[in-house]
C-alpha cells in the first residue's frame, strides 16, 4: 500500500482499472467452466456491488466534492447539485439512445433478436462501465489537493467487486445463444476495458484543471448512483428480492465502515 500510494496519480487510476477490468474478465471466464452461474450468488454480489457503490458515491465523492468547494469559495449545492443530474442525465440518456437502437438486433447473427438483446446489454454495461472508471480516475485525482486515497482505493474495490457478476452477464447469455465459448468470453471482457482509458481521462482532467474537480466528483456520483439504480439493483432483485436488498445492505454498511475507520 505504501508502495501505490507513492505511485503518480494517473498510474494509480491506470493500476486501479486494470484490477476493475481483471475481474471484469474474470467473471467473463466462467463461461469457461460453467454452462451457467449460480443465480442467487449473481445477485447477492450485484446487491453487494450496488451497495458499495452507493456508500462510495457519498463517503468518496460527495462528500469531498462538498468540502472542496468550501475551500475553493464554491456554492456546495449549486455545484455538487448540477454535477450530480447531469451525471445521472448522462446515464438516463444513454439508456434512452440505446434502448431505442434497432440496429443491433439487425446485425446480430442469424438474425436473433435474443442475442441483439445480448449485444444491447453489452453496450449498456460498457456505457456505465465509462463513468465508473472516471470515478476512479477523478477520485485519485484528488488525492493530492486533500482527496482520501483510502477513499479512492475503496471505490475501485467496489466497483470491482460488482464487475465479476457483469462480465459473467454478458458471456453467458451468449453462449446459451450458440455464440463460441472464446468469442463470448471476448465480448463480456470487452464491456471492462473502458474503465482504464476513462480513468486516465477523468484523472488527468482532475490534475490539470483544480476548480472543476468537486464538478468532477459530483458528476461521477449522479452517474454511479444512476447506473445502481437503473441497472444494478433491479436485475439483482429480479429473482431473489430479499438477497438483493441483504446484499445492498451488507454492501453499504461494509463500505461505511472502512471509509470511516481507514479514511
């Protein structure tokens, strides 16, 4: 820990994503293994997943975005308040545009709409998969003007937890469809690898330009908070409700505890 935390903030971001895309990856490679995953655990994780991302959402980006622009002479609510719909905006659009493509059930092989479907979800998780890197990134971006780097360490461990059952989410389902199990692990790895490039960008942006950073992390909260909302939380309670809603719960309350007691 000592070691990364004398790392350069871009190349701490960079190392952070690549663990978000390894378990990315990870989860893609059950399909390997399994004709299926163990349903109740893919929704006890996602749950779990949900949860830290919420309690991240305010202890590791709220929350600093707040105390930042009291020190910068910002308004607090007017600038974490913008940030934050616009981020959620910004979800909810891209949910919108891609829900209203007709274009991937066309291309999608044999014509199956089934597996447009699954390419559709493919882009969905890669569309949230963007903010969720820059989070991170923008988070040890501002380590060094009074950012938590526990905080941010955190977060990555977070959303890395809640991309195992992602990256599974997309290789299964095409491999029910008949996709090769090689091509459908590539297409549920794929959704992960903008976590890294998004964060170098949310980094660097937090490092050249200090008056936007509590923007940065309120924005990168409405998309968090969004994508809990609008995805993870209603596909993990699909099925198993009350293991959803434990999962979010045990998520929260754990996440909580470390910022508190290691921030």
């Amino acid at each position: 820990m000592d070691f990364f935390s004398g790392l350069h903030p871009v190349l701490q971001s960079f190392l952070a994503t690549l663990f978000t895309y390894g378990v990315t990856a990870l989860g893609a490679a059950v399909v390997f293994f399994f004709k299926g995953a163990n349903r109740r655990l893919m929704d006890g994780l996602m749950g779990f997943g949900a949860g830290v991302m919420i309690a991240a959402s305010f202890f590791s980006l709220l929350s600093p975005a707040v105390e930042m622009c009291g020190k910068l002479g910002q308004s607090g609510w007017l600038v974490t308040g913008v940030g934050f719909l616009l981020g959620g905006g910004f979800i909810l659009l891209g949910e919108v545009l891609l829900s209203r493509s007709s274009f991937l059930e066309a291309a999608s092989p044999h014509g199956s709409k089934r597996v447009g479907r699954c390419l559709l979800l493919i882009f969905a998780i890669t569309l949230h998969n963007i903010p969720e890197g820059m989070a991170i990134g923008v988070a040890f971006g501002t380590v060094g003007a009074g950012g938590d780097f526990i905080g941010s360490a955190l977060l990555a461990l977070g959303i890395g937890l809640q991309n195992f059952p992602e990256g599974a989410s997309v290789s299964l389902p095409l491999r029910r469809e008949g996709v090769s199990r090689s091509k459908s692990f590539f297409f549920g790895q794929l959704s992960g690898l903008v976590e890294p490039i998004s964060a170098v960008v949310g980094c660097a942006a937090a490092l050249l330009v200090q008056g936007i950073l509590p923007f940065l992390l309120a924005f990168s909260a409405g998309a968090m908070i969004t994508v809990v909302a609008a995805e993870l939380i209603p596909e993990a309670s699909e099925n198993h409700k009350l293991l959803a809603a434990a999962g979010v719960t045990a998520g929260f309350c754990l996440m909580m505890m470390l910022d508190v007691g290691l921030g």
